[in-house]
C-alpha cells in the first residue's frame, strides 16, 4: 500500500515505530527531525483506520500543501481555514457530515467552534494529529493560546488516538505538551535532531547597511532556492526591496499580507517561478521544498528552538545546505521587545473578568472578538486571560461560544496565582534569548550548542562542518607546522577565561549565583534556589566575596 499510493519503497527511521504505535492506539510524540517523513507517520493510519483522521496545524500553508499532496495520492481529504471562499468551505463541510473525507485538516481556531466540532461528531473520529507540535507547550517558541483548546477537543470527539508531531521538543516541552492534552502516558519516540548535511555558519555585522549588503551577496552566491527570515515586517521589506533591487527573483510572506497575495507568493515559491522567499516566521512550517540551499537568519530569533526549526527547512532533499545568521548584537533588542508584549499582566487578566460581569452594549453575550474590540488589548493576552480564567472555572464558555462569568469574587491573590506560571515563563523565554545570543558568539562546535540544547547526545567532538570547527581545524593544520605546538595547544591558547568555578557573581534580573562552569564566552551559574542557568559572559559581573567550592 504504501508503494503503491506514496509511491515509497520502504520506511525511515523511527517511521514504522510511529505507525505501529497509532495502530495499536497508543498515544504517542514523535519528534523527527524536518525531512524524515513525520507526515507519512499518519498518511499510512488514515487509510487504514476505520473512522477519520483529523489533522489540526498551526498554518494554513502548511495544511494547504499536505492537502494538495494526498488528493494527488488519490486520498479524498479536504481543509477547512479563514482563507477558504464560503462555497469551498460548505463543499468541505458536508464532506465532514457524511464522513466521506477520510483525513480533515483544520486549524485550532476551527477546531475550538462548537459547530464545527457538531459536524465532526456525526461520524467517529480515529486518530487526532497535531502537526508542529512544539506549539501547543506554553515553554516552546511559537506558543498558540488557541491549542490550549486541544483537551477539551479531544473528550468532545470521543478521545481518539493522539499523535503529536515536531521536530523540536526538549524535555521540557515534550512534558509540557502530554500536560497541554492531557496524555500522562504519551509514549516519546525520538530519531534526534541532527543532520549532517546541514553547515551552520555566524556571521558578525557591524550595521543594518552592512547585514543587508552581506545578504544580498549570500543570495547571489547561493546557487538554487533560499529562505531569508527576518523577525519585523519592516525587515522582510527592507531585505525584499533590496534583494529585488539586485535583479533577484524574491517574493515576500507576512502577516500583513492578504491572504490570497499570500497563497499566490508561496505557490510561486514552490513552482520555482521565485527562487528566494523573505518572510517572518508565518512562512514555512509544512512547506514541502526539498532542494531550498540556505536559510538566512536576516535578525536572530527569540530561541534555538525557533532557530532549528526554521533553518532545518533548508536541505530537506539531504543534499548538502547553509544555515546562516546574520548576527548583530542590538536584533536582540527587537526580540525583548516581542517578549514584553507576549504575556497577560495582572490588568489583563483583572480588566478581562471585569469587563466579563458587565453586559455587552448591544445586549449580546460576550464572544473573544467582542471582548478585544471593547478592551483595546492584544488577542493574544486577551485569550490566555480567558483561558486562565477558565481554568480556574470562573468564565465558562456556552455551547455556542460565547462567554459568560460564574458567580464569584475573583480577589487580586486569585489573580496573582493565576499568572504565577506566565511569570516563570517570562523568565524562561528571557534565558531562551540568552541562549540565541550565546549561539551567535560562541567559538564551539554550533551542532553541539543546538545538540545540547535538544537534550540530544551526540557520538562526536566536534561536527567538522560549521564554520567554528572549520575555523579550528584551519588553526590545528597552521599548529602542525610550528615546532612543537599542537593544534590543541594553539586553540587553548586563544581563549581567554574570565570566570572560575566557585566565582560568586550576580546577573542581571536574576540575581546573586555561584559559578559552576565557565569557558570564554559562556557562563553556567547555579543560583540560590537550585536553580543552574547559562549565560553570555558579558552578561555577567564578578562580585566581591571568597570563592566557594564546587
């Protein structure tokens, strides 16, 4: 079957260990890396379950493109999304109804309609994927409040099989996303996350002139298709501009787009008509180009899980591909300021149930779109709040969406515990920028630094492909010919290390800690709580007082 609908003559790594676990109904988190097949996981289910299988993603794109590859297949599967026209959207509802699709793509927000999910229940539901996973954990990157909907969903279906997909998650985020839906048990198979033909590559800039002529270089010299990301529209702008203005075949993907300038952008991408995509992160996921030849980093990301995530979409076909970060030191600042708007404050949450015990002007009960016009506050921070607040069963939601208050007082202590979790979170997102930067700086193997952020052991030193193993293997190669020094003694020569283990030190907004680890760059310190935390060693200071053991 799988030959002759997939055209596939036998299965990759870790692949048959996810089919036979959805088959037996087995919850299960798979975390592949980008290009090793995490569709295939439930493709091969779906035609052989009884009921459907329903597919929630995170993006348009990326179910529009894996719609399109199974009806080629012959698998009668259909989307349901904002960016479908009213006459597609009833054609796929009432192939829904009858239970004629065998696989339903749908996004979060779909899935949390109580109509929608009427449809879904005039026939069984067997399996319940949820691609790019890492988005339903409050500790991943590209955290949607929507996905907090998911456990909810999966009772109202009946509780088919779970099978969560990504290709990023740290134990961390694989905790927290059993948490998210519920699964306590959910079995974790793992093929690791490293890819030898993928060459990571820093390069330092001095300004924003010298970053966008570097890009433009980097695209003329890439030979085949590249993705350029960039965290601002503003940035995808400039860089387009700029990229066009040297006769490249550039398009451009963000959110201020319309939708179908955005469809039109991305098919062209595909067809090969542009042969460079600039766009901020709304752009990738799902998207099914095997030969893209380098992923620019125009300004750093918030995290390494980001960063992974998005530069594993180069190479997807094994051949050989860049990775590349544009590194200045001042992006960080546009990241800190995406993390001060990301979470609820006290006012959020308390103007949120305030505003929940009133009744709407036009007599209406309350719905989430209601509540933000009405409030003037970012949807996100406006949603968690209610999410939150469900939670703790003061607003429940009625069956036809809308939003109402059980009665009782919610003090400002309830408040405070409510968001205790999203202040911790807050500091975590802070110490994942930290990480990006020490990334960009570091003078180690950049395979070892993602390796390790991943939880993820590796059988090598160094990878011998990024440009700070190359960097060092030119050095040792030098070394050889100086009389009596050895390629290590020349590469520990050059680093110079400002901490020692036991050093008392303070960090900025986390306080007093003890050195544990130090190298030239990075610093590891344990804090008072127990708590161990790295950071870059320029964002640490010595402080006065006696060196304690380790």
């Amino acid at each position: 079957m799988i030959r002759g609908t997939f055209g596939l003559r036998h299965l990759r790594p870790g692949q048959f260990d996810v089919i036979r676990n959805v088959m037996e109904g087995v919850d299960t988190l798979a975390t592949m890396p980008t290009g090793a097949g995490k569709s295939l996981c439930y493709q091969v289910p779906a035609l052989l379950l009884e009921g459907r299988t329903l597919v929630v993603s995170p993006l348009i794109a990326l179910m529009k493109d894996q719609c399109d590859r199974l009806e080629e297949a012959g698998v009668v599967a259909v989307q349901l999304n904002s960016a479908m026209g009213a006459g597609e959207i009833a054609e796929a509802e009432a192939a829904v109804s009858s239970g004629a699709a065998r696989v339903v793509f749908s996004t979060p927000e779909r899935l949390a309609d109580s109509r929608f999910r009427e449809l879904l229940k005039a026939s069984p539901t067997s399996l319940l994927v949820i691609d790019e996973a890492h988005v339903i954990s409050q500790w991943g990157h590209d955290f949607r409040p929507s996905f907090l909907e998911l456990e909810n969903a999966v009772s109202v279906l009946g509780r088919p099989t779970l099978l969560a997909l990504t290709a990023t998650a740290s134990d961390e985020v694989a905790d927290d996303i059993a948490n998210q839906l519920g699964a306590p048990g959910l079995a974790r198979i793992s093929t690791g996350v490293y890819r030898p033909n993928l060459r990571y590559t820093v390069e330092q800039v001095a300004d924003d002139d010298a970053k966008l002529a570097r890009l433009v270089a980097l695209v003329e010299a890439t030979a085949g298709p590249v993705i350029v990301y960039a965290s601002t529209i503003k940035s995808v702008e400039t860089a387009h501009d700029a990229l066009r203005a040297a006769g490249t075949a550039a398009g451009r993907y963000h959110g201020r787009l319309g939708s179908r300038e955005r469809r039109e952008q991305q098919d062209a991408f595909m067809r090969g008509d542009l042969r460079v995509m600039v766009a901020t992160n709304a752009f990738g996921l799902g998207i099914d180009r095997a030969d893209v030849r380098a992923v620019v980093h125009f300004q750093m990301p918030g995290g390494l899980d980001a960063y992974y995530q998005e530069s594993g979409r180069a190479g997807r076909d094994g051949e050989d591909a860049r990775c590349i970060l544009l590194y200045l030191e001042r992006d960080k600042s546009v990241q800190r300021f995406f993390l001060a708007g990301r979470y609820p404050a006290f006012e959020d949450v308390e103007a949120t149930y305030l505003k929940l015990l009133e009744a709407p002007a036009d007599g209406a009960a309350w719905s989430l779109d209601a509540l933000v016009d009405v409030l003037d506050r970012p949807r996100n921070k406006v949603q968690v709040a209610l999410v939150l607040l469900r939670r703790e069963r003061v607003v429940v939601k009625r069956k036809d969406g809308t939003l109402a208050v059980q009665r009782g007082k919610l003090d400002g202590a309830a408040v405070e515990r409510l968001l205790a979790g999203y202040r911790a979170k807050r500091e975590h997102d802070r110490a994942m920028l930290e990480q990006m930067a020490f990334y960009g700086l570091t003078g180690h193997c950049r395979w070892q630094v993602l390796l390790k952020h991943f939880d993820d052991a590796s059988t090598f030193e160094r990878c011998g492909s990024c440009d700070n193993c190359a960097r060092i293997a030119l050095a040792q190669t030098r070394a050889a010919n100086d009389e009596g020094t050895t390629g290590e003694a020349v590469e520990q020569r050059s680093v110079e290390v400002a901490f020692a283990d036991g050093d008392p030190v303070r960090v900025r907004r986390y306080g007093a800690g003890i050195v544990r680890a130090a190298d030239a760059r990075q610093v590891t310190v344990e804090f008072p709580s127990g708590d161990t935390r790295s950071f870059l060693a320029s964002f640490v200071e010595k402080r006065s007082g006696r060196r304690k053991a380790a």
